[in-house]
C-alpha cells in the first residue's frame, strides 16, 4: 500500500520540492492551501491534477493553520501516514511589521496541527518545520543541544512550535520531531528573499530591466543549502525507528556581501555599481551569524548536502536570467528546478 501524505504550506518553496519527491516514491499528497481571489498555486502548476481525475495522486484542500476545527475534520477525512507542517508566515523582516499574525499562524498554527492530530485520533507521524532563527544571537556552530535566543517575531513564533512539538512528543508519545533547517534557497525562492531578491535582480540588471538594488545588513552571515537537498532530509526524518529533532545545514558561512559577488560576478557584473544601501531593510534586533552543525543528521539518517553557496548562487542567477529571457520573449514563465 503506498503511503499518504499531507502538507501544509504546500504552494511554498518547501511544499513544491517536498510534494515533488513524495509522489516520486509513490505517496497519494494532499496539500492545504490558502482561500485567495488571486492564483497562489504557480510553483505546483506543474504537477496540479485536476478534481475530475480519476486515482489523482496529488489533492489539494482549502484549510487554514488558524482554523483547528477543519484540521481536525480534515485529518479524520484523509488519515495521513506523514504530515508536514510546512505553513508560515515565514519572512523574519515582516514578522517586525505583523508580530501577532506571525505569532498565530507560524507558532499557535503548529499547536492547533498537533493537537487536530491527538484530536482526530490518528496514528501518523508529524514533521514540524523548525528555524535556524531560534538560535538568534546565540554563538555559531549551533546543533540540537545549543540553546535559542531568538531575535524576531518569527524566531520567537518558532520557538513556541518547536517546544509544542517536544511537548506533544513526550507527553502523548506521539512520533513528532522538529527539522531545524538553517536557510535554504532556490529559483522557487519568494522574491522578496534576500538570496532571490539578489539573483532576480542580477538578471534584470544584465537584461538592461533594472538599474539599482536596495539592500540593508550586508554583513549578515548564513549558511545556505539547496532546498531540494533539505526536503530529502525532511522525508528522512519520518523515516526513522524513534522520533527525534535534526539541524540541517552545509557548515559553511557566507555573508550577504559574498553572495552578491558570486551572482553578479556570475553574471559578468560588479555588484558594487548597482547595489544601494536602504535602513528600511535592516531589523530592529539583527541576527549576526548562523552556521549550522549537521553531523547528527549525517550519522542517523544518511544526509549530507551537496550544493554549497557558491554554487546555489550561481544555480539562482541561470534559472533567473531564463526567466527573464522568458518574459521579453513573451513565453510561459517557467520555475526551474
């Protein structure tokens, strides 16, 4: 019997990639989305099936993290082998500007899945998507055992889903386990990323579309991976014999202004005649550096990432300038892989 999988946040980066390889293995994917007058589906366009399909593989629901009762009813309704709390409000600079929406959706929505599941009465195994941002201005190297400080809204809200997790875990034995990702980028990166926002202005700039870029902290340092990669280490996690929590992460820093050299020098450009300074992008309480320790990951569940910064950044300036070739061109836009 194939498994059966549900995904909040699926139109996300993560959801895409995620639903991507569950159906490669065979899974029935059931994705929640959010109600929207306007299409918010275009990084799952590709592999969208249609409700008259007969034995689709691939459902998505209308469901929100801040409605307990449809989770419960939905999870009665599908009875999920894995879910995968993916849904956020998960852009840290915004979560200064809406700090109680953050708050409910990013850390009371993983309590609210949690609970739907002890509530349904289902025997299933849940993934909760947890932050390298908890860490906030505690010390690099940071792995399992280091502890958070975190320094946003965003980081806070994750902190609140992280110990719901351990809570619901310990307290009911239910198999949950936190995925504390350190960031991960890719040409499906929402624009206002700072990794995308770079690479979509690189090729707008070398397509004569744009003259400037704003940025703020250019000295921020990150450890970035590959999206793709990362999900596989989600899918490992729900794989394992006993539940528990992983840091997924390459070890290797990088800050802002390194990035901005390998895409434009990628390109061709110096980055220093295009790129601005702009307050408004800096946060109230800044993060100064997150570098992740992933041996735990490596030596129980077989992960080990293989796209370092260097060359996400380059993969991110190809897939963008296509996509700009594609516009002038007036083709279908397309989200490469």
């Amino acid at each position: 019997m194939s498994k059966t999988a549900l995904i909040t946040g699926v139109t996300g980066q993560d959801g895409s990639y995620l639903s991507e390889l569950l159906l490669s293995k065979g899974y029935t994917v059931h994705g929640l989305v959010r109600r929207s007058s306007t299409f918010n589906t275009e990084r799952i366009d590709h592999i969208y099936q249609g409700p008259q399909e007969a034995g689709r593989s691939f459902v998505l629901h209308h469901a929100d993290l801040s409605d307990g009762v449809a989770l419960v009813n939905l999870l009665r309704e599908i009875r999920p082998d894995e879910v995968y709390n993916l849904g956020a409000q998960s852009h840290v600079r915004v979560s200064f500007d809406a700090p109680l929406y953050t708050g409910d959706v990013t850390g009371l929505g993983a309590l609210r899945l949690l609970e739907a599941v002890r509530a349904a009465g289902i025997d299933t195994r849940v993934y909760q998507a947890s932050s390298s941002e908890m860490f906030g201005a505690t010390p690099p190297p940071q792995n399992e055992a280091t502890p958070f400080h975190p320094r946003s809204p965003y980081g806070v809200a994750k902190v609140f889903g992280y110990w719901a997790t351990v809570n619901y875990r310990e307290a009911y034995g239910m198999y949950a386990v936190n995925g504390i990702l350190f960031n991960h980028e890719s040409p499906r990166r929402g624009e206002t990323f700072v990794t995308r926002k770079i690479t979509r202005a690189v090729a707008r700039i070398k397509a004569g579309l744009q003259s400037e870029l704003y940025l703020g902290n250019l000295d921020a340092v990150r450890d970035w991976g590959y999206a793709p990669e990362y999900v596989d280490a989600m899918w490992r996690m729900l794989q394992q014999d006993e539940p528990t929590d992983y840091v997924v992460a390459t070890g290797v820093a990088a800050t802002v202004r390194q990035f901005l050299e390998t895409a434009f020098g990628h390109a061709g450009l110096d980055w220093q005649e295009y790129v601005r300074y702009d307050a408004k992008y800096e946060r109230p309480s800044e993060v100064d550096a997150l570098i992740g320790d992933a041996s735990k990951a490596e030596t129980l569940l077989g992960w080990k990432p293989e796209v370092r910064v260097d060359d996400l950044a380059r993969i991110m300036v190809d897939a963008d300038v296509r996509q700009v070739q594609d516009e002038l061109a007036g083709t279908t836009v397309r989200v490469d892989r």
